[in-house]
C-alpha cells in the first residue's frame, strides 16, 4: 500500500540535505524527540523555505511566499487578532465557501476545524514559513508577536465534530443529501463522524458506486449502511476526510494511510484513514480509536469463571510464551492489555512492543515500531532483550524471526505475551511450526493459548422465543426435536436500533500446554491428534463456550455461526447435550 512520502526522503531526493546531515539530525531526534525538519533547521543544514516547499511537495499542497502575495482586508477581519496571533494562520483568498489559509503547520487540524467553525467555510491549506507568518503579522498589526498578551476571548468550541445532538444517533440521508447539495460538506464530514462515535462505532466506510455512494458503520463487528448519498457527494466528502488526515489531497489513483486527533465533548479521538482507489472512485475506511476509554480488567472480560481460572493459572506461570489467536477484530489486544494489567505491579519490568499503541497504561514502558528507522518487530525485541525486562508484551507475530526470538526470550526466564492470526487455539501452534518454528522450541517455551470470539450480545429489552431455522439447528448438529423454548433472541427495539443485538459479548478457548501435547508437538502430529489432547486436558471449545452462552439467552446460534469455523464444531449433540454444556461451565 503507497504511503506518503516521508519528508527524509524527499529532501534528499532533491539535494537540499546529505546523508551525513540526515544520519546525525535522526540520532539527535532519537534521543531528544521533535520533528526532523526543525531539528534539521537547527543544525544550519536547511532554510525554512526548503523544509516548507518540501512539506508542500510531500502534502501535495500549494506553497505561498507572503511577500509576494496581497491579502484581502475584508479576509483579515474574519477572524480577531488575538485568533491570527496566537495560531499563526493567514487567510489569503476566498473562492466560493472555500478559504485558503497560509500556515506554518498544515496538519494543525485543530486550527483548521477552529477557523471553518468561525468561517462557516472549507479551509484549504497553503504552507508557508514560520518566520514568514510572524513577518506578516507584525507588519499587519504593528505590536510585535513577542509583546502580545495572551488571547482573553473564549476559544472556539470544541473541533472538528461541532454540532447539535440528535436524538436519532444514525445519520439521515436527507439531512445529509441536503447538506451535501448546499455544499456544507465540513457539516456534513462533521455529522458523518459525529454519528459514527456516538453510535460505538469500530469503523467507517465511505464507499463509491457507479449512481450513488454509501456510508456505513461497523458496529458490534458488523457492517451498518448508514446512509445512500448521491455520487456527486463523494469527491468532496473524500478530499475533506483526506484534509483532515494529513493525505495527499490531489493523488486519488492509489493508495493511501493518514492519521488525525480530534476532540469530542472532551474525549481524544484517534482517527486512522485509508484509501484504495476502486472501479468508481476512491474507497476509504477510517478507524477510530478512542484514546479516553478505559482499560478493561480480566474480569470485565467475559470469562465464564471456568475460563478465567484456568488464564489465571497461565499467566502466574514464571516463564513462557502465551499466545491469543483469532482473526482480526476478535478482541486479542483487549485480552492481551488486560492480561498485563493483571502483570504489573512495581516489582516487575514491563515492556510492549507495538505497531501501535493503542492503550496507554500507567507504569508499563510501551515501545512503538518504526520501520523507518530500523526499529521493526525483530529488531525491537532483540532491543527489549537488553532491557531487563521480566513480561515482554509483543503486538502481533508476523515473521518467523520475530517469533524465534520471543520463544527464546521465553527460555532466557522471561513471560512473553503475543498475538497471532489462528483460528483456534490449537491452530496457533500450527502456525508457528508451519514458519519453520523448530518443534522443540515451541514445546519448551509455548505455555498456552487463549483464543477469542466477539459476539453481538442479544439485546435483553426485547427477547422473545424463537425456534432457529432448519439450516443453524444442522450447521451444529443439533436434531429438530430439540423443545421449543430453547433458544431466545432479540426480536428488535428502540434500546437496539431494532437489531436485536446490543453490545457485544465474548467466547474463548484456553488451551495448557501439558507433557501430553509437548511429545505431539515433537513429533510434528496432526493438529487434530493434538486437539483430542487439548479435549482430555480440559479445554472448552468456542463452540461449546458460545452455545452456553446461547442457552444462557445472552447470544444466538445464527450469531456464534457468524463467527466461528465449520470446522470449530463438533460431531452430533447427544441427548442431553445442552445440560453437559450447563454442566461443563457451572459444574
């Protein structure tokens, strides 16, 4: 996937910096932090003009020289001094409800949102200098920037997603085609975003056809069309969602990634963008990611107290690698977090190595992945090594050097905590042997497993009784004289946006890793020779953990069908079936 061009690069593509400067400005950023271009400005090895026009070159937005350029009265009196003084930002020309902007610092999307709430307009940003804004400035308005007191007007209300609330938590598709035909497209990118955090939302997807475009939500781990908007709606929603993420705005045949921060009623939202360029336009999904929400413990996790003593135990073990498996959006960096969490006390060295973080958590030292500077996932962890660390914590496991060296780390007599894409918790063991992992490695240092499911809760304000259809009651081998007052679902209410899904819910299966299972694994046996073992030793299927939870009137069969494998359910249900499920769970 094309990303943008760091800024590193294009520098020294166009000789306005050389290798050397580059290499000594990367180790001073390494050690105090900031960004490269001013620490490259620092040095005396490059002009504000060329760190700006480079900027401009990787954002694919136009360069203004101030001098050059004569700005409009009736532009400058839009916003007060005090506003323009303390953000730095020039107005410079205004086309239509379009108001170009001169800034030091185009990705100041808090600015940008402050200016358009005051405007009513669409900001589109022109790079220029610093020195260059504080020169205009200072010429405009005679008292220099250094004399100025600070602003004593109120700031502007919070940004980007300022707007009424409704008591309709979807967006309408009038009121958007409506705003889109008035070309309010920032009120519109704004309710869009708006609705989607309000309504818990893991995901939007704006998504192109030949005669309309859709916006969907993904809610509970399933895609919700939220609104059909006409086409010609489209190119303007995408270029304003790009804007805001930092995305080349001018470049729609390939793909991209982008990131923003914005605030909502005091919440930090994280706003991950990506596009693909499709048959009829381009595609983006934008994930989000509230960096305000809590921290959820092991007991906020859904474990059935069969389960969650049985993780308990793995994770007091001194040493060993525990794995969370399943597919993506399946709850394994909740589990994981929580799992350190329950770790840590003052005593023990925590570290994580992540792609990204996405929980902050007090006391544990997390280390973010940079590719660009060398710091991968093997090289991290061979970093963290030195580090003295008692729990290593490793996002994912993607290579098989990366796994090499946590399964080491293991013997070294340190616990290691990782995920990995498996569709059960035997399967993980597969797939480390299947990438080249020696089999004595993954027996001496694999402690266990706990796979994962997410499933929609059925919504409690509005079960009713319900026979499932021929098809479900087969898929899991269940007979058709089952008693009609089996199963329960949600037939849908106001409470849940008439789904009869509210929330979600979890399954798991917790695998230990015995003598029994270490001598399959040496011999390289079959993964369902491995799975018998894994049975006798106690482990819970998610089938069986999921059709207790169907029992227990909290989820359905449609639903667990959704989520697991075919060939995660087992033979024929013998009479009886549902109290051994009961049973098994509750003792």
């Amino acid at each position: 996937m094309a990303k943008r061009q760091k800024i590193g690069y294009i520098l020294l593509a166009a000789g306005l910096v050389d290798r050397k400067q580059m290499e000594n400005a990367l180790r001073r950023q390494a050690v105090s932090g900031g960004r490269l271009g001013d620490i490259l400005i620092e040095m005396g090895a490059l002009s504000e003009e060329n760190l700006a026009r480079a900027l401009s070159k990787q954002l694919g937005l136009p360069f203004v020289d101030l001098e050059k350029t004569s700005v409009p009265e009736d532009l400058m009196g839009l916003l007060s001094a005090n506003f323009l003084l303390k953000h730095r930002v020039i107005p410079i020309k205004r086309e239509g409800n379009i108001i170009k902007v001169a800034m030091a610092n185009p990705l100041d999307h808090s600015t940008i949102n402050d200016v358009e709430f005051i405007t009513g307009g669409s900001v589109q940003p022109m790079v220029t200098t610093p020195s260059a804004v504080e020169t205009f400035l200072k010429s405009r308005f005679l008292k220099t920037i250094d004399e100025q007191e600070p602003p004593k007007e109120n700031p502007p209300a919070e940004p980007p997603v300022e707007m009424t609330e409704e008591k309709d938590t979807d967006v309408t598709t009038r009121r958007i085609k409506n705003a889109a035909e008035a070309q309010s497209v920032v009120k519109t990118v704004n309710k869009i975003l708006f609705d989607a955090i309000k309504a818990g939302a893991a995901n939007i997807h704006i998504e192109p056809k030949q005669k309309d475009m859709f916006v969907r939500y993904r809610i509970d781990g399933v895609l919700r069309n939220t609104a059909t908007l006409p086409a010609q709606a489209h190119p303007v929603i995408i270029s304003r969602l790009k804007m805001i993420a930092g995305m080349n705005v001018s470049a729609s045949s390939c793909s991209q990634e982008g990131r923003a921060e914005i605030k909502l009623g005091g919440r930090e939202i994280e706003l991950l963008t990506s596009t693909v360029p499709t048959l009829y336009g381009e595609k983006m999904v934008i994930k989000i990611r509230d960096n305000n929400r809590k921290l959820r413990s092991l007991e906020d996790l859904d474990m059935i107290s069969r389960n969650f003593d049985r993780y308990r135990l793995l994770l007091s073990r001194p040493h060993g690698v525990i794995l969370a498996a399943g597919p993506s959006r399946s709850g394994k960096s909740a589990t994981l977090y929580a799992s350190l969490a329950s770790i840590y006390s003052e005593a023990v060295n925590v570290i994580t190595l992540e792609e990204s973080v996405k929980y902050r958590i007090p006391g544990i030292n997390q280390v973010q992945v940079n590719e660009e500077s060398g710091l991968g996932f093997a090289a991290g962890l061979s970093a963290i090594l030195r580090q003295d660390p008692d729990v290593i914590m490793v996002g994912k496991l993607r290579d098989r050097e990366t796994a090499e060296i946590a399964c080491l780390s293991s013997l070294r007599g340190q616990r290691v905590l990782s995920a990995v894409y498996a569709r059960n918790a035997v399967s993980a063991i597969t797939w480390l042997m299947n990438i080249d992992i020696k089999p004595y490695l993954v027996a001496s240092a694999l402690t266990g497993v706990i796979a994962k499911r997410l499933l929609r809760r059925s919504c409690q304000h509005c079960l009713e009784n319900y026979v499932p259809d021929r098809g479900v009651m087969t898929a899991f081998n269940i007979g058709e004289s089952e008693p009609a007052d089996r199963f329960y679902r949600g037939k849908g209410c106001q409470n849940c946006g008439s789904s009869g899904y509210s929330g979600q819910i979890a399954i798991y299966e917790i695998l230990t890793v015995d003598d029994t299972l270490r001598e399959l694994i040496l011999r390289r046996a079959p993964e369902r020779e491995m799975w018998i073992a894994a049975r006798k030793a106690g482990m819970a299927t998610l089938e069986e953990n999921g059709l207790y939870l169907a029992l227990k009137k909290l989820t359905t069969l449609e639903e667990l069908l959704r989520v697991i494998s075919a060939d995660d359910i087992t033979s024929k249900k013998k009479e009886n079936w549902d109290e051994k499920i009961i049973t098994m769970f509750e003792g």
